[in-house]
C-alpha cells in the first residue's frame, strides 16, 4: 500500500493515539498492581513482627530477597517472551505473581517469609523488560520516552495509593479471624489476577495481529521502527548478538540504574517507617502522608518524559534528576521529620524521573539485536539495589536505631550515577535516528 507523505503521517498518529489510549493505560495498571504486591509489605513491617516474629534485620533481608531471585530469572524469562509472545508471557506473569503475593497471607515464620518472597521474584521476573520491549515494537523513538514515562508513572500511583489502601486493608484486623494484613495480602493478590487475565483479551504479540489498527496504520507504525532498525544497526559489525551484550557501556548502564533502584527501593520499602517518627501518626496517616513524596514525582515523571521527547538527547535531564534525588535525600537526612518529608518529596521527583528518563537512552541507542536480552541484563542486575538498600536499611536501623546513614549513603550513590551518566556518548546512529522523528515529535 503506498502513502503520500501526508497520509502516511496521519495514519502513523492515528496509530500512535490508539496505542495511547488502549495499551499505555493497560500497562499502567498492571504496574499499579505490579508495585502494590511487591512493596505492600512496607505497611506491614510492624505488624510481621508483632505477629510472626520478624525482625528489622530479617524484614530487610526478606524484603530484598525477592529481587536476587528477579536478577536469576530476569533474563530467562525474557527469553521465553520472545518465543511465546508478550500477550502469553505478560498474562502468565502476572497472574503467577498475583497468586504468590495472596500467599503472602499465610506467613507464619521468617523462613516461610524468604520463600514467598524469592518465589514472588521469580514470578515477577521479565515483567518490566518485557514492557519496554513491547514500547520498541510498537511505538517510534519520538513517542517511546513518553510512554515510559507513563508506564513508570504506574509505580509512584501505586505508592500513592498503597498508603491510603493498606491502611484501612489493615484497619480490617480480627475480621473473620484474618488480621489485618493478611486481609491486604490477600486482596492485593487477588486484583493481581483478574487484572492478568484481562491483560489477556486486551494485548496482541505483533503489530500486524491488532484488529483496532487499520490497514493503513499498521503499515505506517511497522515502516516508521523499520526505518529506526536500520539507523540503529547501522555499527553493528556482525557475530553473535550475546558477544554484544559484553560490552563497557552495558555495565554502565547496569550501575546507573543500580544507583536509581537504590533510592526507588529504599524509599518504597522504608518510607512508611521515616514517616513514623512524625509524633502522633498512626497506620492510616502515615499511609496518607506516605503517599505526598510519590504524588510529587507522578508530576515530575511526565514533565521530564515530554521534555526528553522534545530534546532527543535525554542524558542533561537524567544528570539534573540524579542531582535533584541527591540533593533531596541528603537534606532529609539532616533535618526534622516533618521538614523532611517535604525534601523526600523533591527526591522522589528526581529519582522516580530518573528511571523513564535512563530507559530511553539505551532503547534509543541499543541495537535492535540485542535491546531485549539488554534490557533484561540491565533491568536484572540494576534490581539488585533493590536487594542492597532495603537489606543495608535494615541492618543499619537496627544497629543504630535510625536510617540517617541510610540515607546518606543512597545521595552519595545519586551523586555518583550523575557523574557517571556524563561519561555516556551519543551514538552517532541514534543521533540520526532522534533527527529522523523530529517531526513526529512536533
């Protein structure tokens, strides 16, 4: 079917919108879902040990465990994605995880407490590259930061929420003999789920597969990532697309969003517990007041994804979120709980934009050969942090008593992966590629 450059450009935003409308939205809430199932036991810290006996130290290691299983089994699910397709494979992962996190409820010791945390690892792995992935299949550099702005939008919603939903969730204590968070578990859970199997009937593994496109559009969506495939691979030497994955500039990749997990998951699982300092809280202010930092950076996060639409080169933006999370978390370390939650607030905004702002650049400057298996590696061992900082939280809290030092370190690790982002250059093919969707940008 051939296009006038006018028609082709209508079909290609007419495409574009849909996606926007149908599958942007989709991903979000199963990233609400995704975020609530893995960091809900934040709001259940005190009541775990109370009830099962579990510890600072032991919440911490449990808490981090889930993401040693997540770097095991990143990878390998990201593999049999692409051999099933992200409609079965994205269907079976979250409705696996859905069912490990309603588990959740029948914790009764700290051992049992690693396992459903390592297994809800395991389950979840391939989730998030997986939808990254599926942004490089269907959507032009010149709309993909947006979109995973969006998406990444799904986690601080679900921080948002996660407060003002567990609280009364665990409000429900002694109802039908269940406590409270076993009743937060197993709801939580179960949304999971339904939510996964929805997923099912809504997504499709190719572009060429959506009846809701037409003719027209598919042809101006497939040729449009063609043409991007071609600029990206224009450096490729050849040999096997897992040599390339060897490469100095995939570590960095890893430790940049190493050092932005550190911050995302400290804050996702030790927040609620900061926020408790502030005299006379209780299980639903603190869920309130939990949720202001992540209400900041849903704000924060679109801003910054439209912006590095706009510019193409996304590294000045991700150095000055870097900054900003650095800045933020030091001065929250030093003051006051209620002046620190207001600095907190102007950290999430900064690491919570990092994240969408980092993803872009190496989709955009990855080549197509090895984008997913890269995105898994990077997303695997980057997770690690989510190991590192609620464990080191834990360990430091209940030798301390405070996780002052905590935070401390996690600005000093912001610092760092600022500095490091400007060792990063712009390849010459994904410069020519960001000319090349200009005007689909405007």
């Amino acid at each position: 079917m051939s296009f006038t450059p006018d028609q082709h450009d209508s079909a290609l935003s007419s495409a574009i919108g849909k996606i926007f409308r149908r599958i942007v939205p989709l991903f979000v809430i199963m990233l609400i879902c995704n975020q609530l199932n893995r960091s809900n036991i934040g709001y259940a810290e005190s009541h775990l040990e109370a009830d099962v006996g579990i510890g600072a130290a032991a919440y911490g290691f449990g808490a981090g465990l889930f993401f040693i299983a997540y770097a095991l089994f990143e990878l390998p699910s990201n593999v049999l994605m692409e051999r099933f397709g992200a409609k079965i494979w994205l269907t079976r992962i979250m409705v696996s995880w859905g069912l490990v996190s309603a588990a959740m409820a029948l914790v009764s010791s700290p051992e049992m407490f690693y396992v459903l945390r390592f297994l809800l690892g395991a389950a979840e792995a391939g989730f998030f590259p997986a939808v990254l992935f599926y942004f490089t299949r269907w959507l032009p550099d010149s709309h993909r930061g947006r979109a995973t702005a969006l998406f990444v939008a799904g986690s601080s919603i679900a921080a948002a929420i996660s407060g003002p939903l567990s609280g009364p969730l665990l409000s429900m204590d002694g109802l039908l003999g269940a406590h409270g968070w076993q009743w937060m578990f197993g709801l939580e859970g179960a949304l999971s789920v339904v939510v996964g199997i929805i997923a099912f009937f809504f997504l499709d593994a190719q572009v060429r597969d959506a009846r809701w496109l037409t003719d027209g559009e598919k042809d101006a969506l497939t040729s449009r990532i063609a043409a991007e495939d071609v600029v990206k691979s224009s450096g490729d030497r050849g040999g096997s697309r897992w040599r390339l994955l060897v490469q100095p500039k995939l570590l960095l990749f890893c430790w940049i969003y190493f050092a932005i997990q550190l911050s995302i998951y400290a804050n996702t699982f030790w927040l609620p517990s900061i926020v408790r300092r502030i005299d006379g809280t209780n299980d639903v202010t603190v869920g309130l007041l939990s949720s202001l930092p992540w209400i900041c950076a849903i704000v924060a996060m679109y801003l910054a994804g439209r912006a590095g639409d706009r510019m193409g080169d996304r590294r000045p933006l991700l150095v000055i979120a870097l900054l900003t999370a650095a800045v933020g978390t030091w001065l929250a370390a030093v003051v006051s709980p209620w002046p620190a939650l207001v600095f907190l607030c102007l950290a999430a905004m900064g690491f919570k934009s990092a994240s969408p702002l980092f993803w872009s650049i190496p989709q955009q400057t990855l080549s197509p050969r090895i984008v997913a298996p890269a995105i898994a590696v990077i997303n695997s061992l980057g997770n690690l942090g989510g190991f590192v900082a609620p464990f080191g939280f834990g360990v430091l809290k209940e030798q301390t008593g405070t996780v002052t030092y905590g935070l401390y370190a996690l600005a000093f690790a912001s610092l760092l992966a600022a500095g490091s982002v400007l060792v990063l250059r712009s390849r010459s093919g994904a410069r020519r590629a960001a000319d090349a969707n200009e005007p689909a940008a405007r």
